[in-house]
C-alpha cells in the first residue's frame, strides 16, 4: 500500500511556501516540520520532500537568508538658535525649618551658619549660569516658618536640645542672619520681594493665639528694619499667602495644616489642594516646608507642589515621621511670565550629604 502523504498538495501556495522554507532553514527546524507534518523521523520528511517535490537539500549548501529591514525616511528636525537675550525670568527662593536654636549630633546655630553662607553661593551661582541666557534681576524669597526651634517641650524643645531661649534665637540668631542673606541678595538683584508665612514651632503655646508666633516676631522685625531699597516684606494676615507673580498664583504655606500619613502627606495634599483650590479662586503652585524633604510633583493637571527641604539635620521630627534624616537643603527655581516654574534646583547645603562613590 502507498504511504500517504501529509504534505500539502503539489504546486499548491501552501506547497510553495513549505519548499522555500525546507531549502533554507537549519536541522532544528527540519525536525519541526517533520513533526509538525506527522513524519516519525527528519530522514521520513526529506524522503517524502523529495519524492512528492522532487527536491532535495544539502546541508552545506544552505544559505540563509538576512531579513530585510526596510529603513523609513529620516526626517531631520532643525533649530535656529536664538540670538540676543531671551525673555526674562524672576528667581524664586524658598527658605525655611532653618531651626536656629536647636542642637542636634550634626547640628547647632554654627552650622546653621555655615549652610546659610553655602546656601547664598548655590543661589548666586544658579542665578550666574541662568543669566547667561536670559535676564533674572528680580528675586522673590518665600519664607515658610519654622524659622527657629522655639522652647515649647511638646515640640521636642527641651533642655539639651536648644541652645538658648526662644526670644533669642530670634534676635540672637535667626534675625541677623535673615537680615544679612535678605541685604546681600539685594546687592545683586534688582528687587527682592519677600512673602512670609508663619510655622507651627514658632507658636508660644497650644493655649495662645496664632498671632503669638515667634516667626511673626521675626517677620516683623525685619520689616521694621531699615532695609535698603528694592526690598520688601509682606507679613501674613493668615496661615497662608496668595502671591500673584506674572499673573501666575502661588498658595504659601507652612505645611502643618496637612496631616501625616505614613511619612509624606501625598494623599493628603491632594485633599488639601482640592479645597484650598476652591476656596481661593485658583492657584498654579503650592510652596510648602513643614516635612524636612524636599520634592517637587503634580497634584492635579491645574496644579503643581513645591516642598522645601530643612536647614537642620538628624532633627527628631524627620526621623519620628519621615523615617530617614533630614539632608539639608533649601530650594530654588525660576518663574516665567506664560511658562510658569521653568527650572527647580533643591540645594543641598553642606558637603557631608553629597552622593559618595
């Protein structure tokens, strides 16, 4: 009896197809096809190729053939540098948790010091290189609370834990140090607005009105200064301010009205927006201090979340409540008239919290 044959029909596509592949592909996938067409073995499969095809394969004599990539058309895209200066832009600074009074292992109001000096030449240097392609002349200055440490036990100040009184660190240490970086500044800006928010270190007691707040006291102390032209401080009449820069909307707080889940308020903060949102008639960004890290996201398609880092480190806040040690760092960005925030730099403020290879 004939075998029968479980190739398809001779001259047949089907058929075509099963040569042009038999001629050229590896011994692997000959045991493929034999399978495949219900040969028991590779030497049953060639035989019956040649019997019904009348072809036959040397191995040797395979070739295989490279796939053919056909390559679209490249489309070059072309910039024209611009010349001459661009449109000009105004700096943003966020200072805040500066913390002056507090001793931590690796923080006291000397190195607080010391990162306000780094703090002015990161600034300055990012302000240098961006001049380089445009004008940024004016400088605004969110001050966001927390200014000095504070004496209340609740809030972790206690005895060994701060350097001196309140009242102190206010005059003593925050304000000259505020006042000298607010002037040197102005030396190479020509105007400096400051928007001030107050903290909830700064509050006198849980009894006390929100007016009792040390950053208030700062605050006002240095708007009674006698500052040089160009310089202007805007105290709080709230929790929060609403500053119009190019027409843009900036929602300045502190931080603390947001409550803490598992760390970082994220989930939180989006709630928060929604209403504040609403409430304010609109807002394009959130500048915020308050959780000792920095970050820089999107809460919504309308609106944006800029959240200073701390001048203190190894705080007992960042690590009761974030879980990791402040690296300290304070922000800066830039603000254009119809882009918005065009830059963000986090500074980081002393060398020891650099990356280490």
């Amino acid at each position: 009896m004939k075998n029968k044959s479980h190739l398809p029909v001779k001259n047949s596509p089907s058929a075509q197809l099963l040569i042009d592949r038999y001629l050229i592909c590896d011994s692997t996938e000959i045991d493929r096809l034999a399978k495949g067409f219900k040969y028991k073995t590779r030497t049953n499969f060639t035989d019956a190729m040649r019997r019904q095809y009348g072809v036959n394969r040397n191995p040797q004599d395979v070739k295989f053939q490279e796939p053919v990539i056909n390559i679209p058309e490249i489309n070059i895209l072309k910039y024209e540098p611009k010349t001459g200066a661009g449109s000009p832009e105004t700096q943003g600074l966020v200072l805040g948790d500066w913390h002056y009074g507090a001793i931590t292992p690796t923080f006291n109001p000397q190195v607080a010091d010391t990162r306000l000096g780094n703090l002015f030449k990161s600034a300055m240097r990012i302000n240098e290189l961006h001049r380089n392609i445009y004008p940024v002349n004016d400088l605004v200055i969110f001050l966001v609370g927390d200014m000095t440490h504070g004496e209340n036990p609740y809030q972790g100040a206690k005895v060994g834990s701060i350097q001196q009184g309140a009242v102190d660190q206010v005059f003593d240490l925050a304000f000259p140090k505020l006042l000298s970086l607010v002037c040197s500044f102005r030396e190479n800006f020509a105007t400096v607005r400051i928007i001030a928010v107050p903290g909830n270190h700064g509050r006198i007691s849980r009894e006390a009105p929100d007016t009792s707040n040390f950053d208030l006291m700062l605050y006002k102390a240095l708007s009674k200064a006698k500052l040089p032209d160009g310089i202007t401080v805007e105290l709080p009449n709230d929790f929060c301010q609403i500053v119009d820069i190019y027409g843009i909307r900036f929602f300045v707080h502190h931080g603390d009205s947001v409550k803490m889940t598992n760390g970082v308020p994220y989930f939180a903060q989006v709630r928060k927006a929604m209403s504040w949102y609403i409430t304010y008639g609109g807002f394009s960004y959130i500048v915020q201090g308050h959780i000792h890290k920095d970050d820089y996201y999107r809460l919504s398609a309308k609106t944006k979340q800029i959240t200073n880092g701390a001048l203190v480190s190894d705080d007992p806040y960042a690590l009761r409540t974030i879980g990791t040690s402040t690296i300290p760092s304070q922000t800066t960005f830039g603000i254009h008239a119809r882009k918005g925030v065009t830059w963000y730099y986090s500074l980081t403020l002393d060398d020891d919290y650099f990356p280490r290879g």
